[in-house]
C-alpha cells in the first residue's frame, strides 16, 4: 500500500476527501480515479473506488468498444494455417446472449482477403437479360426503397464431418454462423429497375475482392426475399461483411451471399463457376456430387453449458440457439440423459424466419456424468438429425452442410467436453 | 364542390400510378444506363461451355513456364499442392473413403477452369494474367492430369471441345433426405 492510500493513512484520506467535495462542487475537472482500492472494496460492506470518483469523460470513445474486463471475447481464428488470405474465423457463440451478433463478431469466410474499398468509387453492374443495363453507385442504391429483416448467415462447412470431432467449443464446432439485422433493397426491385426479360431465369453475382468470387442465384429467390444490403445492426456493413454492398439470401448458404457486390448478370443457365462445381457441393458415398445445395437445414447447438466450460452441481439454465434455414423454429427439444428422453425448451420471443431462436431450459445438475443435447424442429416439421442418420446417407465425406446434433458430455468433475471427441 | 372533385380524381390517379409501379414495368428512374464497353470490361463470366471464351490461345510448354515462375510456389511444380490446392491426381478416388477432388478428377467442365484462373489466381495477383497465358497454364494444369497431351494448344474451341472425366458426376439437391 502507497502512503497515499487513504484507507492506510489518515491524512491522505482526508486530503482525499476534501477532493470529492471539491469535485462535488464541479471545481474539479476531469477527475481521475485513484484506482488502487483493495477488490473486496466492491463488495458490502465496501464502496468501490468507480463510485467515489467520476468515470471516464463523456466522449472519451467516439466509437465505443467493449469494457477491458471482457476484451477475452474476440473472434475464434484458428492457428497456424498455411496461408490466411482464404479462411475463416468463428464467432464465439458461447460467450454471447440473445440472438444478434455484434458486427466486430459476426463470422468470417473469405476467399480472396478483406478489400479496402472506397464507397463513392465503387459500382454495381446489372447487365445480361435485362431491358436497360445499369450502372448504380452507393448513393443511387440508397434511394430505393428499403427494408429491414433479422436473418441469420450461415457457412456451409460449419462444421465439416470430421472437424465436428475435433472441435472443442461451441464455436469451433458451429461458430460459422451469425445473425444480424440486415438494411438494403430488394434484389428484386433492383431487377425490376433493369427490366427483367422473360428469359431470366438466374442471377450471377460478383464481388469487387481479389476472388471475384462468383455465384449463382436462381431467380425464384432473387424476386422472393433476397436483399441488397448495405447496413447492419443499424450501422455501415463493416468491411469484413462486404463493405459497401452484399447480397443477403436468407437461409441459404452464406457462400451464395455475395460480399463487396459489383455485378449482377441476368442469364437462363447458372454460371457453373468453380464456386459450385469443384467447391459447396456435396461428395456423396458413390462418389456422385449433390450440387446447388442451396438450403440450410435446421440446426441447434447448446451454448451453455457448452465444451470446455465447467459447471457445478445444482442448478443451471441451459441455453443455446435454434435456426432454419427453411422458415422459422417451431420446437427445440433437449435431452439432459444422454439421449434417453427430451423436453421442450421454452423459445424467446421474436421467434423471426430464417434468424436465430434463442431456447432456455432449466436444469439441475445431480453431480452425475451425462450427456446433454438440443435438436430443432422448423415449421416445415424437418427434426434436426442425429450424426449417425445423417452419415448413414451422406457418408464422411460431403463436407457441406452438417447440421447434426451436437451433444455435449459432462464428466462428474463438471468438465463440459465435445460429445463427438 | 367543382374543386373537391378534381382533387379527388387526382387522389385516384396517383394511386393508380402507384399501383402500376409497383406491379410491373415503371421505372423509379434510379441510376444510369450501362454503355457495352463499359459491360464487356467487367463481364469476365465463362459458361460451361465455353461459348463466352475469349480470343488467344496457349501451348502446354508456354504454361509450364508461367506455371513455374507464378502458381509452383503455391502449388508445388507439378501440382501436388502446397499452401495451395492440390490441382493433380485423384481420378478413380471419388467413391473411396479417401476421396481426393482435383480438377483432374472433380471438375467437370474444363471453361471453368479457365473462368476461375482468370478471376483468381495467382491468388496473390489476381487478374494479372492475359488470356493467352490463361489459356497456356490451363493447358498446363490439364495436361499434369493426363487430359491433353505434351503438344497441345488450347483456344476457345479446343478447350470448349474436353470432355472432364467427372463430367456426370453431380446430381441436383434431393433435400430433405435424412428422416428421424
């Protein structure tokens, strides 16, 4: 303890003192906290030192950031990849609450890096089968009418059937989805601007980043919900999530929603871009591959408590997230013994299409290993499979699209581990 | 009286104007016509079958020059993959529980293969490429898998004319196919 401590020394608490009243009197400005209270000071009897003194200036952040304390809750990258140029990174799902995803969070899938680009410089391009091909800057897009929805985006390989083994959390197990609200204009208003010819039957889009990535969208969903975004959870689309324009399919395969938008060409074929051929098509045991495999299916996964967490016998709420990719949830139902009966969990409201649904149960935990597990059930009736139903048709090597259950085991030390491992 | 009814007929017009926009064709007059230059710059898009190709061409000795000096380092010299994909090998392999996916034994159209170079590779100068040189490292590429021979030149025709071995291997989404 310093001799200025004035809990050690009864002067200095009262020069101490006499600060707060001159602060109190606003003479003193910008008043910094003493900061080497003792950590129980916090706790009653005590009065914590953030209280005996004025916080940080108003404005000392001009654009936010999370308390210090939780600066450990940060995007999942893995480590040691060859190169990082295409790659990914997770959401830490387990660390979140309720069903949106910060955007500094919000999951990573890049083919080509992060382009740096300039709004009032970039176009989009809409040619092909239309009556008047156009050219469209940021601001043109913005006069259009907008819209607003809540939909989750989801990876395809999230996870692949052999990383579901390996995986060691919630997020590196299905941390290749995040949900946001999402602002734009509909696709199909945009079309409609151009003029579509009768002949259109898909959309091939393209990014603006060094993969010009390219996909194919057929024009059912262009004209049914498909958007044009530019915003996100209320601000800018951040440069990670296609700054300034991306496509946004809801339920679809996040691939298909192309980032950093700056073409769109009407046609009657897709363009069969190695983005879905030799890529996001699923290998099947006889060696055939299911392609444009657009849809994810219903999935869920307990968040808490979830793999290398550590709980304590008594109670507990178990809780985690629900979404299809087909509509919206109509159940999720989860299994505290290994699988032997199931119980619907309750669904927090908004229950939104093609978003995320959070689910609650609570639970108490009787100090015995056991095995917990969720599955979804959307409103088509689809129940999210077991992994042993799903590879019993697809097999080990498709890759894309696994939406099996994921069960979490829990040892009698409390230890919450992969159920898969 | 005379005055009421004028405005609302004008109140009927507008909603009909409204109506016919939303349902069809009217314009909101957003943006500016595209000119074909500025269209043919951007539209780099090959269909599977090489209709979209463009002119040049490329030998397979000219693409294993290019190939060495800008896609080896990545994908190792004759294809067997680095920190880049491995693009040679595997044909037979796609029903075994070790699949391997290559272009030699998973593309099934060899234009994308050229749509895909000219987009995105090499993945640290994208787009650096002439079409020529595009059409010579495919060249290349497909004969490391045994597709074209050692003297071969390739051009929109003779590329649009291979036949990959995985041609009819994809089938269309039968989803939902697992039932509980």
């Amino acid at each position: 303890m310093s001799q200025d401590d004035p809990k050690e020394n009864p002067s200095a608490r009262r020069r101490f003192l006499a600060q707060g009243a001159a602060a109190a009197a606003g003479i003193l400005a910008g008043g910094g906290a003493p900061g080497h209270g003792r950590a129980d000071e916090a706790a009653p009897p005590g009065i914590p030192d953030w209280t005996k003194a004025p916080g940080a200036d108003v404005g000392s952040q001009t654009y936010g950031q999370p308390s210090r304390f939780e600066s450990g809750i940060i995007r999942n990258v893995p480590k040691g990849l060859k190169q990082y140029i295409s790659a990914s990174s997770r959401t830490p799902l387990q660390e979140l609450d309720g069903i949106l995803t910060p955007n500094g969070l919000f999951y990573e899938r890049h083919h080509g890096g992060i382009p740096d680009i300039h709004p009032a410089r970039h176009r989009l391009l809409v040619h092909g089968l239309v009556e008047t091909p156009l050219v469209l800057t940021l601001d043109d897009i913005r006069r259009f009418p907008s819209e607003s929805r809540i939909h989750f985006l989801e990876c395809s390989g999230n996870p692949g059937f052999e990383a579901i083994k390996a995986g060691r959390t919630a997020s590196d197990l299905v941390g290749l989805v995040s949900c946001a609200e999402w602002t734009g204009v509909r696709l199909a208003t945009v079309l409609r601007e151009a003029g579509l010819k009768p002949e259109a039957r898909w959309v091939v889009a393209e990014g603006a980043d060094a993969a010009a990535m390219t996909r194919s969208i057929p024009i059912e969903k262009c004209l049914d919900d498909a958007l044009l975004v530019y915003s996100q959870n209320g601000e800018r689309l951040r440069p990670q999530q296609g700054y300034p324009l991306r496509v946004l399919l809801p339920g679809f395969e996040g691939n298909m929603s192309v980032k950093w938008l700056r073409r769109l060409n009407v046609t009657t074929e897709p363009a069969f871009s190695r983005e879905e051929t030799a890529k996001y098509t699923d290998l099947m045991p006889d060696g055939t591959a299911r392609q444009f495999t657009f849809v994810m299916e219903a999935k869920s996964i307990i968040t808490r408590p979830s793999g290398t967490q550590r709980i304590a016998p008594g109670f507990h709420e178990i809780t985690g997230l629900a979404w299809s990719g087909r509509g919206k949830i109509r159940g999720v139902q989860v299994s505290v013994d290994s699988g032997t009966t199931w119980q619907d969990a309750a669904l927090q409201e908004p229950v939104l299409t093609r978003a995320l649904t959070r689910f609650r149960l609570p639970w108490t935990w009787d100090g015995q290993p056991t095995t917990i597990a969720s599955r979804a059930i959307d409103e088509t009736g689809y129940v999210q499979p077991s992994f042993g139903d799903l590879t019993s048709i697809r097999g080990l090597n498709s890759f894309y699209h696994n939406n099996a259950v994921v069960p979490w085991r829990i040892a009698a030390s409390g230890e919450v581990a992969n159920g898969y491992a | 009286m005379a005055t009421r009814r004028v405005a609302a007929l004008a109140g009927a017009a507008l909603l009909m104007g409204i109506g016919g926009g939303a349902r069809s064709t009217e314009r909101l007059g957003i943006g500016r016509p595209a000119t074909q230059t500025e269209i043919a710059a951007w539209n780099i898009d090959i269909d599977r079958d090489g209709r979209k190709l463009p002119p040049g061409s490329g030998s397979v000795a000219q693409g294993r020059a290019v190939f060495e000096t800008q896609c080896a380092s990545c994908h190792g010299s004759r294809g067997e993959g680095g920190a880049g994909e491995r693009l040679v090998g595997g044909q037979g392999t796609l029903a075994s529980a070790k699949p391997i996916k290559t272009v030699g034994s998973f593309w099934p159209y060899a234009p994308t293969l050229f749509d895909y170079i000219r987009r995105a590779m090499p993945l640290n100068a994208p787009q650096s490429l002439g079409d020529s040189d595009v059409y010579a490292v495919s060249a290349y590429v497909l004969h490391l898998n045994g597709l074209v021979p050692d003297d071969a030149t390739l051009d929109a025709k003779s590329l649009a004319a291979i036949r990959m071995p995985n041609r009819d291997g994809f089938v269309s989404d039968p989803r939902p196919d697992v039932k509980p």
